[in-house]
C-alpha cells in the first residue's frame, strides 16, 4: 500500500514551520508570486495542497526537503 498525504496535519505543519521561521502570510504570497492569500489559508486549514512548484519553493524557502514539510495519514 503507498502512502497518502494526510492534507489537514500537512497544512498544520507547514504553517508552524513558516511561522516559526518569521514568514506570515504575506510574506508567502509575495515570495510564490500569487496573486491573493486565499489559496495559503486554505493550505494552513488542510482543505488543499499546494501544488508541486509552490512545495518545492516553500521547501528552499525553509531549507528543507519537500518530503519534510509532509504528513501522512495513519
């Protein structure tokens, strides 16, 4: 069986890994170049993923691994 990414505990983590590091969130919508915060809210509450190129700049941004920033579901 593979693994699935559990979305909400991701979210959470990401969040307490930014925050920790002195990012808020417009902060974060400057560096991915997004045009609004809505999409990083949604993240932080576990009702979506960042895409794959938006996971890999978050992940230079904190000097981590994608794989780092991920939970997976029990």
């Amino acid at each position: 069986m593979y693994r699935v990414i559990d979305q909400k505990k991701t979210g959470e983590k990401m969040k307490k890994m930014l925050l920790g590091k002195g990012y808020d969130v417009k902060a974060l919508q400057k560096y991915l170049n997004l045009s609004g915060t809505q999409s990083i809210y949604r993240w932080f509450q576990g009702k979506m993923l960042p895409s794959i190129d938006n996971l890999l700049a978050i992940s230079d941004l904190l000097g981590v691994g994608i794989e780092d920033l991920l939970e997976y579901k029990d």
